[in-house]
C-alpha cells in the first residue's frame, strides 16, 4: 500500500446531512467543505458498516481479496481529489476533469480503470408562457476500477442517495461489482432524460396551441427559449450515445458480460431520448417559422383594417374640407338645403364603404 498524506479529516469522517447521504448510520464527513458526503465498504452485496472512511474500506476490501469500495463526493478540492488519487491510482487527466467539472460527455479507457462523464439535467418547474429556464444540468464523474467505483457530482440536483439505497436492497446486483453500480447511474440518469423530455413535450404542446390559438398574442421570445433549453439538453445527450455506445462494446474485465447487456439496454433508451430531442428541435424550429408567419398575418390584417378605416374617414375629411375652402361663389353656401346635402352625402358614402369593406373582410 503506497504510504497516504495525513488527512485526519477524511480518513476519520464524522456524521454530516449531505445530498447524497444513504441514511442514518451513514459514515460522513464534518466538516461543510469536505466532498465526501458518502463512503462504505461493500462485501457480497453488503455494506460493511465499520468502513465508513476512504483508506480503512479499501484496507478491507483488499485484505479479503473481494468486495469494493463506493466514495461519492460532490463538488470535491484539488486537495480532495489528490487524496483519492494517490489512494486508488486515479490517472491525472481525470482527476483534473473531475475538480474543473462541466466537461463533454464521454469515456476515457486508462491502464486499469474507466472515467465516465454524464451530464445530468433537472426540469424546472415554470408558470407557463414565462419561462427562463426550463432544464438545470449538472454532472456526475464516474471512476471504476477493479475494487472501486468514485462518483463526483457537480450541480444541486440528480442526487445518488435513491441509487445508493436501490442497490443496498439488492444485494445479488451489488455483488457484480463497481461495474453494477456504474449501470445504476447511467441508468437512473437517462431515466431523468426521459423525464425532462416529457415535460418539455408538454411545454411545446402548450405553445404550438398558444401559437395557433385565434387572438391570442404571439410570443416568439419563448419560443426562442425554449429553443435555447432543447439545444442545452441536446448536447448532454448526444455527446453520450458514442460513449455508452463504447461502453456496452467494450471487453474489458471491469465490465462484466452481463452488465454489458444491462448498457446496452440504456443506450437504447437513451436513443430514444435522442431522436425525440432532435424532434423537438425540429418542432420548434417549425413552431418559430409558423409564429412569424401568424405575426405576419395579423399584421396584414391590422393593416387592412387602419387602411379601411382611413378610407372611410377619407369621405368627410374630404368634403369637408372642399366646403372649408370659404369662396364667395360656392352655390351650396345659400342653398337652404346644402347643409343637409353634405351631411346626407357623407353619411351614405361612407356606410357603403364600409359595407363593401366588410363583405370583402377588411372589418
């Protein structure tokens, strides 16, 4: 066993409420600025309770010569991430991706371990037709090795403790290994996308009839938005088809045969979750093309109605101003009856316009 820099803190963590904690009795870390929120041996499908730090449930797993060890932290330190590093041999390229955080999906193969990254998204409940933000996305980091699996999440949502706590109550699944619980993840995760895809369905479903409702106003802002959020959630997801793609052919021996199939299972969901992605960002496309051919329409007619009035009120504009003219020699100006005749005159012409305007729909 190489020899561990004295971290007293993370070697001996205490009890601490994190977001990814499985529960009472879980071994936790103190202090708020430690990323542990989770660590625990794991022998034959069973969490061994006295393994609660990092360097004493690796020290039992090896010693028994089976089991593995889960470590999930959230949002760790450079320091952090050097303590694990030298404790499990994590390669330097992914420790480094793992502290910066919001990298591309992909897999990374080293001599004896895998690093996975998933983006993890989260719908965000909106009143509708206000929406500035629609999906929230995070990250979770997975290293597998022969002996342990190390998951660092990044972003307040996606919390593991549910996955934690499925795995727990299936013993049998959680003795495959590491790899097992690395399919839970991935799995719980395109879960989560099928989710955000759902309520985004929604979301278009709601707009497609605000746009084609008749007079109801127009807002392509939203659209625009909502756009916006589907390109977000499109590059969570496609980056990740190659990976799992990559994960589910791969013939290493930290992926056993059957959690290979098990991959190859999300990846088809996650397929799924693809093609509709894309559908949307079609549908919007076409959403956004039909909302300004409506706003173009309505414009028309808002424009034929102002001109079909200003026609109409041409008529008295017009005679009215021919009789303000004030010659001496205008015959009607005596006439007893002239006033009469302006007044009848503008009258009857504009009620035909208006009556030949409304036939041709211009009012």
């Amino acid at each position: 066993m190489p020899v561990l820099p004295s971290l007293p803190s993370l070697r001996h963590p205490r009890q601490r409420s994190g977001p990814d904690s499985s529960g009472a009795g879980a071994d936790q870390a103190a202090d708020p600025s430690l990323a542990i929120v989770d660590c625990a041996a794991y022998l034959n499908g069973e969490r061994v309770r006295e393994c609660g730090d990092p360097a004493t449930a690796i020290d039992r797993v090896r010693a028994e010569g089976r089991g593995f060890v889960w470590i999930g932290l959230h949002e760790p330190d450079q320091r952090e991430m050097a303590f694990l590093a030298k404790l499990f041999g994590l390669h330097e390229l992914a420790v480094e991706d793992a502290v910066q955080a919001y990298q591309r999906p992909k897999l990374e193969a080293y001599d004896n371990s895998l690093f996975l990254i998933l983006k993890t998204v989260a719908y965000v409940e909106h009143t509708a037709g206000n929406a500035v933000q629609i999906v929230q996305d995070g990250e979770i980091m997975i290293f597998l090795g022969p002996d342990y699996i190390v998951t660092v999440r990044h972003g307040a949502h996606s919390q593991l403790r549910t996955v934690r706590a499925a795995l727990e109550a299936d013993p049998d699944k959680l003795a495959i290994g590491p790899a097992a619980v690395m399919h839970a993840i991935a799995d719980h995760i395109v879960d989560e996308y099928l989710s955000v895809v759902e309520a985004v369905e929604d979301d278009i479903d709601e707009m497609e009839n605000l746009v084609f409702t008749p007079n109801r106003p127009v807002d392509i802002e939203q659209i625009y938005l909502l756009k916006r959020e589907i390109l977000g959630l499109r590059r969570a997801v496609s980056p990740l088809m190659p990976a799992m793609r990559s994960l589910a052919g791969t013939s290493t021996d930290l992926l056993p045969k059957k959690i290979r199939s098990y991959v190859r299972d999300v990846e088809d969901h996650l397929s799924v979750v693809a093609d509709r992605v894309s559908t949307f960002d079609e549908m919007l496309t076409t959403l956004v093309n039909a909302a300004l051919a409506e706003v173009t329409t309505r414009q028309n007619e808002d424009m034929r109605k102002i001109s079909a009035w200003a026609a109409i009120a041409l008529v008295p504009t017009a005679i009215a101003g021919i009789y303000g003219m004030n010659f001496a020699n205008m015959p009607e100006l005596s006439w007893a009856y002239g006033y009469p005749m302006a007044i009848g005159i503008i009258v009857g012409l504009c009620v035909t316009l208006y009556v030949v305007l409304r036939r041709r729909g211009w009012l």
